[in-house]
C-alpha cells in the first residue's frame, strides 16, 4: 500500500460563523489520495466540490480536522506556500493567465511557482525553445502565439495555457476545477485528451471536478460522489471500471 | 525660448510624478492617492533638513525614504487592514498633511540663500538648464532602473500581481507583499520628485501637493494618447514625454492669458480631455493611430 501523497482527515468547514445562519459546508470528509491517482469528482451544485478545491488548494481555512501533505500537517499553511506543490486551473479562462503578458511570459512566471523570487533578469530568450515545443502539444495554434498578450487568445487557447502553467512545473497535486466547462464541445474534447495524456504520461497526481457523468466515468482511475458536504462514494479501479451513468445517475436523485 | 526651456525641465523634474504612479496606477491597478500628500512629505523633508544644515543630497535622500514609509502606511492599511485602496491612500494623505506641518513648524519654508542641488555643480548653466540638466540625469537614471526592475523575476511577478492577483497567488507571488513593495517605490520616487521641485523653486509649501494625482495621471495618459500601442518599456518613456508635453501645452494655456490660478482647473480640463478621446473615438469614429493608447483599463 502506497502512503497518500495527500490526506484529509474530518474536515469540516462553516459558512457564516458565529451567526444564526451559520452553515456546515464539508461535514467531515475523510480522503486519501494516493500517488499516480487521477480522481474525478462529481456532485450536485451546493454538494461542496468548490469548497472542497478551496480547502486543499488552502484559500479557505478548514474550520476542524486536519489536511496532510506527505504526513505533513498543511492545515495551516497559506495558499501562497501551498504552490510549492500544488497547482491549479480554474474554470473560468480569464483566472488563470495574466491577459496583458504574453504566452511566453505567463509560462516563465509558471516555471518559479511556489518558488522566491529574485532580483535576477528573467530568462525569457533562453527558455523560448521549450516554452514553445510545450504549447505545440496542446494542438491548438498556441505556439504560434508566444508573443501574443494572453488577453487577446481565444478562451481554449486561454485555457490551455492555464493548464500548461499548471503543469509546467510538476505538482505533487493537480486541481481541475471544471477546466474545460466555458469551452465550445469539441474544444473542451481536445483540452480533455490533452489532460488526459499529460497526467497519464507523467504519473501526476489530479483532482478533476466535472458535471458530465461520461468524463467521469471515461477519465481516472478513481471516482468520488460529493453530496451535501460528505464524500457519498468512492469508486476505484474495476469498481468504477463496471459503472455506468444510470448508476451513477442515481446518487443525483432523492 | 527660454519659456519652452523652462517648460521642458520642469516636465523631467515632474515625469518622476508620472513615473512612479505609472507603478501603482498602470502596473498594479492600484488608485494611489498617497502621492497627494507624498509629494509635499518629500519636499517638506528636504527642505527642511536643508535649512537644518544637511547636505542637500542627503536631504533628498531622506525625502525618497519618508516617501517608502508613507507607501509602506498605505500597503499595511490596504493589504494587512483590508481597507479599500483609494480609501487607504486617503487616509495615509490626510494625515500626512499633519506630519508636513509638524516637520516643516509652519506652512511654508523658503530655501533662499541655502544650498540646493541645483545651485551647486549646475550653478553656471544658462537660465533653466539646470533644471533640464539634472531632471534629464534623473528620469534617465530612474527609467533605466524601472526598467531593469520589470525585467527581473520579481519585477515580472510585480507585474502579474497587478495584471492577475488569482493567477498570481496560484503560482506562489505574495501578492501583499507586491503591493506593499510597489507602493513604497512608487511614493519613494514620488518623494523624490517632491524634494527635487522644492528645491527647484526655493521653497517647500504645505499646500504644494494639491493636484499633484492629476498631474501625474496627466503624464501617463497624454503619453499614450499621443504615441498608442508601445511596449511596456516604451511606455516608461512615454510617460516623460508626456510630462514635458503637459508642461508646453501649460504654457500654452498661460500664454492666453489665463494666470497660474488656474492650473489646477486647466490640468483637470487637460486631463479630463485625454482621458474622453477613446469615447470620441467611438462616437466619430476616428481611428488614429495617435488616439490607439487610451483604451479604458481593463
């Protein structure tokens, strides 16, 4: 048995503390996250996903239990600090680059993450190569574009971007936070195979909320029910490999 | 002749306004109102430590670090205090305007017959060279130095922080600690430029900073109406040229026959134009390229 790469024990987290309308959003979740798992979330609106992604990506405090990072307890370090090994791409295209930089420049910020930085001259010239071949793998035109602002892309090109600065430096941890949700069908295909591939090859370790049944199904290894703050199910290997979307479905009925 | 000399120092001294703001304003999204009052701190220090029988360099020195403590004031209220910015720099501005008179022990103070940096080394130029003398030595120093900053992995982060602050924190930039680092450049330089026209025009006055955020905007915007789609770096030029042109269309505006009453009426119309034109440009449907630079912010 693996040791989890990350673990949460009973976290639980509170809307409007100290008020009547004070609220439990996470009601103790316990999870286990294993090197090499690509999990895939799904859950009604409101189930906590988002809070969830908030929680371990540290720009929400856990109000009880406890967050570990290699045995480590992380519950209280900051979400700047918690770059050094997690990474993140946001649903929406818009949070994920700095528009008025260009390509090049968004992937050079991406190569320091979670790392000081100095007054040294960049490298922009130097990496230019690199930086270039990995925008080629996304299959989009983006490597035409390295001195383009951000701002001025296409949202798919946008986003891709957004998870190759995610990816550039490897995380110990990847959240996908709906990434391909505001793209067109077959762009959000393209961006899923290329996710796909990329997490397979290098054997990183990915969290991915969606709402369509079949990505869930179809991507990972691993496959989490979120409902009413608490994890409902948790599908592994054959077990999820014999699920289907009627079954699936029905953690959505009640 | 001289006019137009006078009118191109005076816009170096003061393209140092523009230039810090452009740090706060542009690159960080950050309304900076500090500088109303960081302006009169930089000159209320230097002069004042100059009739105290400091060194007019030292003096000016000290006037850049009293700038750098009244940003670091407004970053600590902004980031720390959770106070929003244009409210943070308020706040900062209004007090200062209680330190300068502390400093200074009443409301103005003139530096005749003191030493300055200008009637030292400068002190045989011709009429007004002295001005155009150092303020060029100055803004070619402090723009090569912006720069060098921008260029650096923590310049680009500096940047990202004002461009993405989401985006930013995602990749580990403190982005407190940006905005705090920011403010305290840009109102060091903001004092800097305070100390050097005070020493310029022989006094320090506490009402001296009064339309000071106009003026510097007024260099940055005119900059890019008047030379459109450029370059970050060309950008920081720009912005000087854009002080020396709000200067000479000053001048033009005297020469009417309006008195120096009112600048601060004629620097709003000014600016109040510029920042109008891309609306113009709509409605007109002009499309010069001289008018490409003043798309509103995103």
């Amino acid at each position: 048995m693996n040791k989890p790469i990350l673990e949460l024990k009973n976290v639980q987290t509170l809307v409007n503390k100290g008020t009547a309308n004070e609220t439990m959003i996470l009601k103790g979740i316990n999870l286990q996250i294993n090197p090499g798992d690509f999990i895939t979330i799904v859950g009604t609106n409101g189930a906590g996903k988002s809070t969830l992604f908030n929680v371990i990506g540290g720009n929400l405090r856990a109000d009880n239990g406890q967050i570990l990072h290699n045995g480590k307890d992380i519950t209280r370090t900051s979400e700047e600090d918690r770059t050094s090994f997690l990474a993140r791409v946001f649903q929406d295209p818009k949070l994920g680059t700095a528009p008025r930089m260009t390509v090049a420049e968004n992937m050079l910020l991406a190569t320091k993450r979670g790392e000081h930085r100095h007054l040294v001259l960049r490298k922009l010239k130097q990496n230019m190569d690199r930086f270039t071949k990995l925008a080629a793998t996304m299959n989009n035109g983006l490597e035409n574009r390295m001195t383009t602002a951000t701002g001025a892309l296409s949202g798919g090109q946008r986003q891709a971007l957004s998870f190759l600065i995610a990816t550039l430096k490897r995380p110990d941890i990847l959240l996908l936070d709906e990434h391909t949700a505001a793209l067109d069908p077959h762009t959000s295909l393209n961006l899923l195979h290329a996710t796909n591939e990329r997490i397979t090859k290098d054997h990183l370790t990915a969290l991915m909320i969606t709402h369509h049944l079949e990505d869930a199904l179809t991507y990972g290894n691993r496959l989490i029910v979120l409902k009413d703050g608490q994890i409902k199910a948790d599908f592994a290997g054959a077990e999820k490999q014999a699920l289907t979307v009627d079954k699936l479905y029905q953690y959505f009925e009640d | 002749m001289n006019l137009v000399v006078s009118a191109i120092g005076q816009g170096l001294l003061w393209a140092l306004l523009g230039l810090g703001l452009y740090l706060t304003f542009r690159i960080l999204d950050f309304c900076d109102m500090t500088v109303e009052g960081t302006f009169p701190l930089g000159a209320a220090t230097a002069v004042t430590a100059i009739t105290n029988g400091v060194s007019p360099l030292l003096a000016t020195l000290l006037a850049v670090v009293a700038g750098m403590i009244a940003g670091l004031i407004t970053g600590l209220l902004y980031t720390k205090g959770k106070i929003p910015s244009l409210l943070a720099g308020i706040l900062t501005m209004t007090a200062i305007y209680s330190v300068n008179l502390r400093i200074m022990g009443k409301s103005n103070i003139s530096l005749l017959g003191q030493p300055t940096l200008f009637n030292g080394a400068l002190r045989d130029l011709p009429q007004y060279f002295d001005s155009v003398t150092l303020g060029f030595i100055v803004v070619v120093i402090i723009t090569i130095l912006m720069v060098l900053f921008l260029d650096t992995d923590y310049g680009q982060a500096f940047i990202a922080t004002g461009d993405n602050p989401t985006m930013a924190k995602s990749l580990g930039i403190h982005t407190d600690k940006m905005v705090i680092v920011g403010l305290m450049i840009s109102n060091g330089m903001v004092g800097l430029c305070g100390a050097l026209i005070a020493q310029n025009n022989g006094y320090a006055d506490i009402n001296m900073g009064i339309g000071t955020i106009v003026i510097a905007l007024a260099s940055i915007i005119i900059g890019e109406v008047a030379f459109g789609e450029l370059t970050l770096n060309q950008r920081l030029v720009a912005v000087t040229l854009g002080s020396i042109i709000y200067r000479i269309i000053l001048l033009a505006v005297l020469q009417l026959g309006f008195s120096a009453n009112d600048l601060n009426l004629i620097s709003s119309i000014v600016l109040a134009i510029c920042m109008m034109i891309p609306q113009f440009e709509q409605r007109l449907n002009i499309k010069k390229p001289i008018l490409k630079g003043v798309r509103p912010h995103e």
